[in-house]
C-alpha cells in the first residue's frame, strides 16, 4: 500500500468534469484507489462520490494506492488530483464520451454496493 497526500488547486474543486476524467483514469487501475478526506472514504471510479466529498480548491486529500504498480498510480492521481483544470466548452466527441463514463462510473458503484462482504 502507498499513500501520497495532495492539494485540491482547481479553482471550482473536482467537480463534475474532473471527476468525470479521475473516474475514467481509475477504471484503468486493476487493484485499489481510495481517497481519503476528514469527511471519509471513496473510490475514485466513482463520479458521484468524488462530487459528494465536496473537493473544493485548498483541500487536503490522501490518495491511497493498493496493487500492481501502486506506487506509480498513486504519483499519478496526485498529480491529477492537483491539476488546474481549465475547461473549454466540450466538444461533440467529449459530449458523447461523458455519458459513458457516468454510467460506468455508475455501474461499478452499484456492482460494490451489491458486493457481500
């Protein structure tokens, strides 16, 4: 296991097009990613519960890395958890991706919910 902490410096936080692209980046990762805040625990492969945690600029997080290469991973999503995001208006190709990447983000948070322990 590895953890890393990071600053949010997003001037809106990881809203709903951050978290868009840190769920997407995630569902590449075969083993474990969790970030850590006072207010609790989340996968990132999650887009809801990254908007849920309320990760506005200034915040601290703990990105926390469980797996194969865990220690690149979580170099990685530091880095991406710290990035100013400067968005443009979408493009067609980015209106078309968005939804897909909600709804896998939404079936893998329903897939762990159903998951006995």
């Amino acid at each position: 296991m590895v953890e890393m902490p990071a600053t949010i410096r997003n001037a809106n936080g990881i809203h709903c097009r951050p978290s868009a692209i840190i769920a997407k980046e995630a569902m590449h990762y075969r083993g474990e990613i969790q970030v850590v805040t006072d207010a609790g625990v989340c996968d990132p492969r999650s887009v809801m519960a990254l908007i849920t945690m309320g990760l506005h600029e200034g915040a601290k997080v703990l990105i926390r890395v469980t797996g194969p290469g865990e220690r690149e991973c979580c170099k990685k999503f530091v880095e991406i958890f710290q990035r100013h995001f400067d968005f443009p208006p979408l493009d067609e190709s980015e209106k078309k991706d968005l939804p897909k990447v909600v709804a896998a983000s939404l079936q893998q948070t329903s897939l762990q919910a159903q998951a006995p322990d």
